[in-house]
C-alpha cells in the first residue's frame, strides 16, 4: 500500500479513537471540564501530564533544530527539560496547596487585587495564543504532506478535531484522550529510531547508535562522518556551537523559567485525588517525558547525515519521491542558480540552491531512510497526536481563563454553574479559530514560535508565582508592576527583532546583550523581578493576612 492510504487508515484510526473517547468522556459540570472531576489515576495523568508537555515543538520540530544547529541545538533539550522538572518539584506542589488551577487565580488572591488578577489574565492569554500557534503549525505541516492538502487546509481539518473533543470534553475528556495521544506520538518517535539506528549502525538502541561506528567497514564514527559532511559544505563541525555562551545561558534559563507561567501543565496537579497521586505523576511524567527527550538528539544526527548523503551535489532529476512530495508543501526549495541541474547545498548564501524548513526532518526521516511505508505514517499519526495534545490542553486554559477567571471571578460573580460552563466551551471555540489564524500566518517555524511563547511566561508570570510563595514583602502595586513591565518589554523586543514589525527587521549584531528574541525573555523577566520589589517597598506592606497566607502554603503537606 502506498503511504497516502497508511496514513488515511493510521490518522483515520487514531482520530477515530481520540473522538470516541471524548464522546465517552463528556464533561458535565464545571469541576469536569476544568480538573476532570479530580479522580484521575497517578499513571492516566502521567501520561497525560506528558503528552500535554510534549507538544509539536517537542515531536515535530525539535529535533529538526537540532539537526541543523548542532551543539547549539542543545539548548532545547536542557531547557524544556529542566524547566519540566522546576516546575514539578519546586512550584506545582506550592500552587496545588494554594488551591488554585489557574494562575491567574492564584495572582488575585495571593495579590488581594482583581487588577492583578486581569493582567495575569491577559498574560496567560498571549504566552498561549502565541504556544497555541506552534501547535496548529505542527498540524498544518503534517496534513499538508501526508494528506496531499496545503498547509492552511491542514490547519482546519485540526481545528475541527482539537474542537470537538476540547469543547465537548473539557479535561475530563483531553485527559483519556491525551493518554491515547501519548501511547501514539512515544510508538511512532521510538519505531523508527530503532530501524534507523540498526540500519546504520547496527545497534537498534538510538542513544548508542548515535556515538557508534556506521557498518560500512570503514570504522568511522556515526558523528565523525556528520562533522565530515558538515563541514566539507562549509557549515560549522555538528558538535561545535556558534551561539554565543551569553545567548546559550539565555535561552535555556527562558526555556525553564517559562515553564512555570504555562499554566496548561500546572492543571494537571488538580486532576488527581491526593498530593501522594500528585507526586507519583510527577515522576511518572519525569520518565514517560524523558523517552522522547533523551531519542532526539540520535534522530536529528540520523536525519542530518542521510539529508546530506540524498541531496548533495546530486542530480535534481534523480531526487527521490520523498523530495518531490516535500517540495509540493513549499518547504523544500531548489533553486538551480547555475543552471547544471545539481544540488549544491552548501553554508555559502549566494552558491546555495537548497532551502529546507527544519520541521520537516522528523517527518521526512523514515522517508529519506526508505523505511516502510506504514512507518511513515505512523510518525504523522505520532506528529499530529504531540500538535493536538497541547493543543487541547492549551485551548482549555484559554476557555478557562475567560470563563473562570474573567467572567466568574471579575465580571459576574453570581453567575450559574451552567452558565459557566456554556461561557467555557464558547470561550474555547473562539480561541480555536484565533489558534487557526496564528497557525496559518506564524512568526517562525513550530520551535521558534514556542520558545518565544516561554520567553512571555517567564517574563510576565514566573515572577509573580516565585516571588507570592516564597517572597512575604511583595504586594500587588509590585506585581502588577512587574508583569506589565516584563510582558511589555518582551513584546517590544519580539516584534522589533523577531516579527519586524517596527520597522526594518534589524541585523542580529543589532540585539540587546547579543541575546536572541528566543532568550530575551531572561532579561525581561529579571526587569520584572527588580520592579516588582522595588514598588513594593516603595509602598504599603501587604496585610497580615497575606503573609500568614503564605507561611500556610510554605508548610509541607504530610503525606496521606
């Protein structure tokens, strides 16, 4: 069969699956649709936990980065990584004490202020729409190939899905439905890693056949051939940097730090019975997260050197079919500039005749390794599983943050449980359709886009949440200082150096510090630090309350 039919039995399948579940899942009150009820099993959430953290970005596009950016790459692995684990051991059990689902929530009464409380709002709003983005990018990327349909018609087909299931269900139903998506995305990474692995090296274990010697009798080390390959193009050697140690630091610090502002994982912590089910989630997630995290970076060597081997100084007309297919979707490009009917795919700008988007690579992978064809589409069942799961979880703390946080905690107090509900699945159609727009006109490729959706969190949130549980002194003229400086400031820097929308996009030896727009969010969640503690003390103590307050939630909980 050929790969378009797997994938329409495969994708079919699996969607078929997620909608059934949702269907059996459906949530039918507010305690349903916010923390499915809050009887989920330590092994269901871990799953779900981790399906939720592994987004596009995660399946889809991290390894592409890495592939092409080599050692620099690594700052995406240690980042999401370790802010994983930030969060988990240092801040969600803090948060889950507290009471509080939503972050917004938890700002508003840990700052006695509705102000503070819609500033979060609006921040959680614009670090999700802007995640939201990346995942519906993942999605678009997936159909357009596999499903032969463009990019924007592959955007809407996962808008429906990621509708039905997330308004209907809320997180009752994107819980079974996520474990199901992790059962699929952690299949279809892990299958064809070990095919490619033994197919090069002969050892089936990637992590190992990423450091062993290729079984062509040469005794050449897998990474040794890459750097070879590398750098005979002109490129960088694969194992070495370019990013500057500054912009390195920045980046993974954004990375980990933003990780505590993304309140579709702090959710999760709400949706088991007891802080002992908690806890075991936690671990749980830590290990399920880490199979996919720890089979990246062997994928993008795999990928980066048969890329280079296919293409390279090799004839156009002899390109195989996956190449051809790749192109269609516009994110392959040739460019034949001296007219000899060759590829020359090279570091130097003006004799480069290939352009390949990074998000390719893990999809085109088993395809460039001439895998079976039931392989490649189970990698675009695993691709659009990672898209949608976060995009599910993102999409109800949109809905959640409208309905609970705006409507119900600022707007109308009063209003009906039923009421509530309707505003919710409302409030998250709405959000699918703006999650569309995005996803059809991104700022960058699924990766990118994501970080920058971390470097807003810890801009504007992070500090807010460190500096309530552990921080006494800090009162809301303080934090509401300090998210809008920092929300402002990143949002300046994205849309001058990123988005060039203030005028001509200027020249990286143009950034502040050297940073990136992916790592500013380091420096603007520091300027959110300063300002925060600089209005508090310039102005009144908070009440008594507050800090008896916190000293309640500092207090560990015993173990039940």
């Amino acid at each position: 069969m050929s790969v378009q039919l797997w994938t329409y039995i495969i994708v079919g399948l699996t969607f078929a699956l997620y909608i059934f579940i949702a269907i059996k899942s459906k949530a039918g009150s507010t305690k349903e649709f916010y923390v499915a009820g809050g009887g989920v099993s330590p092994l269901a959430n871990g799953m779900a936990t981790a399906a939720d953290w592994m987004s596009a970005a995660s399946f889809i596009s991290m390894a592409g980065i890495i592939a092409f950016s080599g050692y620099d790459g690594s700052v995406y692995l240690m980042g999401w990584t370790g802010g994983y684990v930030l969060l988990a051991l240092l801040l969600a059990p803090y948060l889950r004490k507290f009471g509080k689902f939503t972050v917004p929530d938890f700002i508003g009464d840990r700052y006695y202020s509705q102000s503070a409380r819609l500033v979060a709002v609006v921040c959680a709003l614009i670090v999700s729409f802007t995640y939201v983005a990346g995942q519906m990018r993942g999605v678009g990327i997936v159909f357009s190939r596999f499903l032969e349909v463009d990019i924007n018609t592959g955007v809407y087909i996962g808008m429906a899905i990621v509708l039905f299931y997330a308004v209907l269900g809320g997180m009752k139903g994107i819980t079974y439905t996520q474990v199901a998506q992790y059962c699929v995305l952690i299949f279809a990474f892990m299958v064809p890693a070990f095919f490619i692995s033994f197919q090069m090296t002969g050892n089936p274990i990637p992590q190992f056949g990423m450091g062993s010697s290729i079984n062509d009798g040469s005794g050449q080390y897998l990474l040794e051939k890459l750097n070879n390959l590398s750098t005979d193009l002109g490129f960088s050697a694969y194992t070495s940097g370019e990013k500057s140690v500054a912009d390195v630091l920045a980046i993974t610090l954004a990375l980990m730090v933003g990780t505590a502002g993304l309140p579709h994982v702090i959710v999760r912590f709400f949706t088991v019975k007891r802080m002992r089910d908690a806890r075991k989630s936690v671990g749980l997630a830590l290990l399920f997260i880490s199979l996919l995290y720890a089979t990246a970076p062997a994928i993008a060597v795999f990928a980066k050197t048969n890329l280079i081997e296919t293409v390279s100084n090799k004839s156009y007309s002899e390109m195989p079919g996956w190449f051809k297919n790749w192109e269609n979707t516009g994110l392959i490009k040739f460019n034949d500039k001296n007219n000899d009917g060759l590829i020359q795919y090279q570091a130097n700008r003006a004799k480069n005749e290939l352009e390949i988007d990074n998000d390719i690579m893990v999809l085109a992978n088993p395809e460039i390794a001439e895998l079976p064809a039931w392989v490649i589409a189970l990698v675009a069942a695993g691709g659009l599983a990672a898209a949608l799961s976060t995009a599910a979880g993102l999409l109800l703390v949109i809905s959640t943050s409208v309905s609970n946080d705006l409507i119900k905690k600022i707007i109308n107090p009063s209003i009906s449980e039923k009421s509530e509900l309707w505003t919710a699945r409302i409030s998250a159609s709405f959000a699918v359709l703006i999650a569309g727009y995005f996803g059809i006109n991104p700022p960058d490729f699924v990766a990118a886009v994501v970080a920058l959706a971390f470097g807003l969190a810890a801009a504007s949130l992070f500090p807010a949440i460190v500096l309530g549980i552990f921080f006494k002194r800090i009162n809301k003229q303080g934090a509401i200082s300090g998210m809008l400086a920092g929300i402002t400031l990143m949002l300046f820097y994205m849309m001058k150096y990123k988005l060039g929308w203030l005028g001509k996009m200027p020249d990286k030896s143009e950034w502040w510090f050297g940073i990136s727009p992916e790592g500013f969010g380091s420096i603007a969640m520091c300027v959110n630090f300063i300002v925060s503690i600089i209005v508090s003390y310039l102005t009144s103590k908070p009440h008594k309350e507050i800090y008896e307050m916190v000293e309640r939630i500092r207090v560990p909980e015993s173990i039940k």
